[in-house]
C-alpha cells in the first residue's frame, strides 16, 4: 500500500559561489592566470585592468563620455532583488556603486628595479619522432612500415611496448582495416627494438637490459652480463649476490665488475630522447626577513586587475527605461546584462576572497615557524604543526587550509616551498620535547647515506640509533619514514 508522508531533513549544499571559491582557492598561481583569462574570455562583464579615465574596446563605451564622470564606487552583487511574478524591480545604477572603486586590485605596480630573468627555450626532437625517421631510412615494405608506426604510437614515454601482440592485431584491423598475422607484428617489433636509442621497444626491464647489452662488444663480462640477466635476474634484482657468485663459479672482484657494467645501462632508454617535460613554480607568496621581523604578501603576479566593465553598467542604465515600459525584448536583454555583471561581481569576489584567505593562512604559517625562516631553513628549528592547529587559528575549516596547503608556494630568502612542507608531527625526545619528524627525518637519511654500502643498517639498527639519539621511535615509524623518503630496505641498499 501506498503511503504519502511528510519529512523535514537538514541538508547542508553549497552556493555558486561557495563552489567557485573552493575551486579557485585549491588552484596554483601558474594555473589562476589561465582561469581568468578563461571567464575574461566567456563573461564579457568582466574587463581586465583600465584607469577609470580609459574607454573600453566596446560601442557602448564610444556612445557616450558620460560614464567617465561615473563615482568611484564599488559595484555590489545583493543590491539588486530578483522580480518576483511578473513585476520587474526597478533598477538603478547607483545600486551596483557604493563606497569605493568597484574594481578590485590584486597587484601592486611592476617594480623597476626588480630584475627579469627569461627562461630559454630549449628545442628537441620527441621519441616519436626521433623513431619515426628512422624506419623512414629502413626498407620496409608498405605493411611492415604501417606496422611499425602503430608500433612506435604505442611505446610509452619511457620507451617500453607494453602493448600485448594482439591488441595491434586489432587496432590494425578495425583502424586501418589491416589483416596481420601475430608473426609479423612480432618480426617488425625486433626491427623497432633495433633502433636508437638502445633498448627502446622492450616489454620490460630485463628485455630492455638484454637489448642493450646486445648492442655493446661481446666481451667475456658482456656475456657473463647477458648470462647473469636472462638466467638469474631475479636474485640479480634481489641483489643476492653471495647466490650469484656460487651459481656463476665467479669470485667477489669479478662479480663486482660485471654488476657495475649491468648498473651502467639505460632502465629507460626512452626518457634521455623525449621531449623535456619541465614544470614551473610560481610562487604564491614572498616572505622576507627584516630586522628579525618576517614580512609576508602575495605575489604581485598573482592575478591582473579586474573589474565590472562600465559599458555594461551603461547598458543596464540605459535599458531600464524600455524594461518599465513592458518591452519584452529590453526585459530579456536587461535580465542577460544584470546576469553577467552579477557573474563578474561573483568572480572579482572570489578571487579576493581567496587571495585573503592565502594570506591569513600564509602569515599563521610564518608566525608559528618563525624560527624556522629566521634561521634561514634550518629543519632542526621546524615546530610539529599540524592542519587543525592553522585551522583553528585562523578560524576556517581543516578542508579550506588543505586546499591551500596542497598546492601553493612560498618564495623565501634560502629558496622556494610548498606550504605542506610545514606541516608535519611532533616526535618526543627523552626531555619531553616535541620535534618534528621533518628532523627525525633527516637524521634518518644522513644514517642510511654515511652507512657500509656493504654491511647496510637494518631498520632495528636505525632505530637503536635514533633511539641512542634521544628520539622516542618505534620501528615500525622508522620503516614508514624511510618509505616515504623512498629509501630501499637494506637488502636492496646492499653493494658489493
């Protein structure tokens, strides 16, 4: 049976513009400026940084000067009410100015006597190609040339095929409407694993080490090598060598010389010909020190200057007569205009909103880690902190502070930082101190680097010394540091 009822819940959803702030607030700075670019482009109400006395690019600018003797007002989003029914609020130029200018500057002016640096432009052939001229030179037939480049279309970055045979089967079926049998896809592959750069075309590491060993003089410890890789690669990869001399009938010295020539190879042939991948840090923040006070802002390159464009506050104007006068037609088009100065009020909001957010977030960072920036960089000086306590602090929520502390930078006297870089746990010392782990941390890595390559430090032996240390520490956090830090364990550490 059917029953009918009525239920109150509480949900909790987020506005418009709660969503466009949080989307904008976890976004890097190098990434901002194509945002904006991006709703410069799609909202025509939002113009990009004039003085008052310029004129816009557009007709309704040209019109009239009346404009140019506009107060200097900020524009505000709740002063206009939606119309309820079919009556239509009455409208007024003076609702989106109020007390200040209605732009909103996010930068100060260029400083002349800042140096400019240019990044040069580096300019090299990718793998792809590097490839693709080279079958050009082979004499291949029109198929195996077909197959080949399918081939070399799906050789990954670092230079394996990591296709399985048949899927080009297919691919060259249902694509090219090719009809190949395994065999030949398999003979063009050797063709392709022949080409520069050595080992390119491997299926794994140990095809990729065994091609390249091929291509080098067949010495007596070439041999052994391509002996030890195909026949032995799991201990090899497993580094137990003490199992690998017995097998091989080798002493210590010569074992030693064949592994530093198997070392010496390419794991990925494909990286030292792709295309440079390069990755630019823009920072978010400038922190200085002066006279043993921090000084922290926003980088002026953060974001142009915007604001509301004023032919569109012109035309909201202008058209409010004809709207009273029932004219559909003006009703719709002052609906579209009001839409889109609302939509630019929004975004010029935000983007302040998050540019006060990163720097609230910014200056409790750099108060609670003062010690840290005045000693300029020193790890041992890093108080334990962790998300809550900004959180707390600066009074937004954990998520708000995640967001800026996963994806922005701080440029400092000693170098540039990720923000969750200061962000870590406390560790207690035999006096009870906390300190944070960051120093565990690097203590633990300047052991592991100053170890016998041949007699490493196990993870209890880490520990014993830390603990020597006075560092309070469980194995068990010893093995998780030196995993996060990407350390092996001391098997795979171990050298001859």
């Amino acid at each position: 049976m059917l029953k009918q009822g009525l239920h109150q819940k509480l949900l909790q959803k987020l506005s418009p513009q709660q969503i466009q702030f949080i989307k904008l607030l976890q976004i890097p700075t190098i990434e901002l400026e194509a945002r904006i670019k991006q709703e410069l482009e799609d909202n025509p109400a939002l113009a990009e940084g004039h003085d008052l006395g310029e004129v816009d690019e557009n007709p309704y600018e040209r019109e009239s000067d009346e404009a140019d003797t506009a107060p200097d007002d900020p524009y505000t989003s709740d002063a206009y009410d939606e119309a309820e029914g079919s009556e239509l609020q009455e409208l007024s130029l003076e609702d989106y100015l109020a007390e200040e200018d209605y732009r909103y500057k996010l930068h100060t002016p260029d400083d002349p006597n800042e140096e400019r640096y240019e990044t040069p432009i580096v300019q090299r052939r990718s793998l792809y190609d590097l490839l693709e001229q080279q079958i050009g030179m082979l004499p291949l037939s029109e198929l195996e040339f077909l197959v080949a480049r399918q081939i070399i279309g799906n050789i990954d970055p670092d230079g394996y095929f990591r296709r399985p045979i048949t899927a080009i089967v297919d691919e060259l079926a249902f694509r090219q409407n090719l009809s190949v049998r395994e065999e030949v896809v398999e003979s063009v592959l050797g063709i392709v694993q022949s080409l520069d750069p050595p080992g390119v075309g491997a299926r794994d590491l140990q095809e990729c080490l065994l091609l390249q060993l091929h291509r080098k003089p067949q010495t007596p410890h070439t041999q052994l090598a391509l002996r030890i890789v195909e026949d032995y690669f799991d201990e090899l990869s497993k580094k137990h060598f003490d199992r690998l001399a017995d097998r091989l009938g080798i002493d210590d010295d010569e074992l030693r010389e064949v592994y530093q020539l198997i070392t010496r190879l390419n794991p990925r042939p494909g990286e030292s010909e792709s295309e440079i991948k390069m990755q630019y840090i823009v920072p978010d923040f400038i922190l200085h020190e002066e006279g043993g006070q921090l000084n922290v802002k926003l980088n002026r390159k953060n974001a142009p200057e915007l604001r509301v464009s004023r032919s569109y506050l012109r035309m909201l104007q202008e058209l409010q007569p004809a709207a009273k006068e029932k004219d559909t037609q003006a009703r719709e088009t002052l609906q579209f205009v009001k839409a889109k100065i609302d939509s630019a009020q929004w975004f010029i909001d935000a983007i302040k909103q998050r540019q006060d957010t990163l720097l609230k977030t910014m200056v409790c960072i750099a108060n609670r880690q003062k010690e840290f920036f005045l000693s300029q960089g020193d790890e041992t000086k890093l108080r334990p902190m962790i998300l809550k306590d900004v959180a707390d602090e600066i009074g937004m929520d954990i998520s708000t502070v995640s967001r800026v502390a996963n994806s922005k930078y701080v440029q400092t006297d000693f170098g540039i930082y990720q923000l969750k870089y200061f962000f870590s746990e406390g560790i207690s010392t035999e006096s009870g101190e906390e300190v944070s782990n960051k120093e565990v941390k690097r203590i633990l890595r300047e052991l592991i680097e100053n170890e016998d390559r041949k007699k490493p430090l196990s993870d209890d032996r880490l520990t014993q010394l830390l603990n020597e240390r006075g560092y309070n520490i469980a194995r068990r956090t010893v093995a998780k540091y030196r995993e996060q830090m990407g350390l092996n364990v001391a098997r795979l550490r171990k050298d001859l």
